[in-house]
C-alpha cells in the first residue's frame, strides 16, 4: 500500500451547494474547517481516514457530465494520504503514473496511467 484514500473530489460550478446537496443526501456533515473563504472547496465528512469523505471543488466552466455520454465524460480525482509524499511519489512513478503541474500545501498532482488525476496528500 502505498497510501489510504484521503477523499474523492467532485468537479462542480457551486461547491457549497452541491455539498448541501449530498450532505442530506448521505448524512455527513460540511467540515467547515475545509472551506475556504470563496467557497471553491468545501469537505463533507471527517478527517482523512476516519470517515468517508467527499469534497467540491469549483470548476470553472464546467461541461457537466451526461451519462453515458463519452463526450461528456464523469468528471472527479481522488486524493491519497501519505506519510512520506517523496517515498509515495516515488512508488506511483513506479507503478505507472505521471507527475502533473500543479501543486499547493500539502499535495502533488498525477496522472494514473490512463490519464484520470489523483493527488498524494499529506498533513504537515
């Protein structure tokens, strides 16, 4: 294992709405520690490991999926929970994944080897 799942992320328009939505939906609750002040992502759920998660995060112009049409694809990444981001890195490398631009406080972008982005996170 390389890392836990941290969170599945949710390309939307309007994060906090589409939290409501699924916060009543299946009952967690919005982690207002995890929402920042645009609202461009907002947590629903606990900390990483101890509950499932789901976060929203704003998408600009986003062409919103349409089952099952593949030209209006699911739109979504995972985020990984590492201890050691450059050991974990180094592994996903390995395994087949491609390191993307994109990188901020706490996590470093990938492809997997098909193309979808996940994220390898960490909690400094």
């Amino acid at each position: 294992m390389i890392g836990q799942l941290r969170s599945v992320v949710i390309d939307c328009p309007e994060p906090r709405a589409l939290a409501t939505f699924y916060a009543e939906l299946l009952g967690l609750p919005v982690d207002d520690r995890k929402v920042d002040d645009e609202d461009s992502w907002v947590v629903l759920g606990g900390e990483p490991g101890q509950h499932p998660r789901l976060a929203f995060q704003k998408a600009v112009n986003l062409r919103e999926p349409r089952w099952p049409d593949p030209n209006r694809p699911q739109q979504f990444h995972l985020d990984v929970t590492v201890d050691d981001v450059e050991a974990a890195e180094a592994r996903a490398l390995a395994l087949g994944a491609t390191r993307l631009p994109g990188s901020g406080e706490g996590f470093r972008v990938y492809a997997d080897p098909v193309g979808h982005p996940f994220c390898l996170c960490w909690d400094d």
